[in-house]
C-alpha cells in the first residue's frame, strides 16, 4: 500500500495555532516528499508547554510534558481573561 495502515483515533480538534502549524509542515514536507501521505495521530502525540502560574510577583513558570488531548484542553485556558 506504500503507507503504514492508519488506526481508528478519537477524534480531537486541535487549536488553531496548531492546525497552522500542521498545514504550514504539510505544505514543506509534501513538496519534498513526492508520493507521500501524511496522517496525523493525535492519540500518539505529546507536547511540551510552557506554563505560568499565580501573578507577579510571585507568579511560578513550570514546564508540562502533557498529551495531544490534554494540550487541547490546557490551551482553551490562554483565551480566559480570569
């Protein structure tokens, strides 16, 4: 078939920010890449975040090794103005 075989995943909308991302790589990697399919799976992936807490000036800065699902979740928080 030329690809691996893909799986059933969950369905999870990513952020915008991330969709960007993914389209801006697509682009990059199939023009250099010909005959070539990507698929993204989400329930495969992890991110790094870089998070701040509490507000100055004792605010803590911390680091999340988190899922593709839990980043999802933890980025809806940096549209909150609370």
């Amino acid at each position: 078939t030329g690809y691996w075989p893909s799986q059933n995943v969950p369905s999870c909308t990513l952020p915008q920010s991330i969709q960007d991302a993914i389209a801006k790589f697509s682009e990059y990697y199939l023009n250099n890449h010909t005959g070539r399919k990507l698929s993204w799976q989400t329930s495969a992936g992890a991110a790094e975040l870089k998070a701040v807490f509490g507000a100055a000036p004792n605010f803590r800065r911390n680091e999340l090794c988190v899922s593709t699902y839990q980043m999802c979740i933890l980025l809806l928080f940096n549209d909150n103005k609370t």
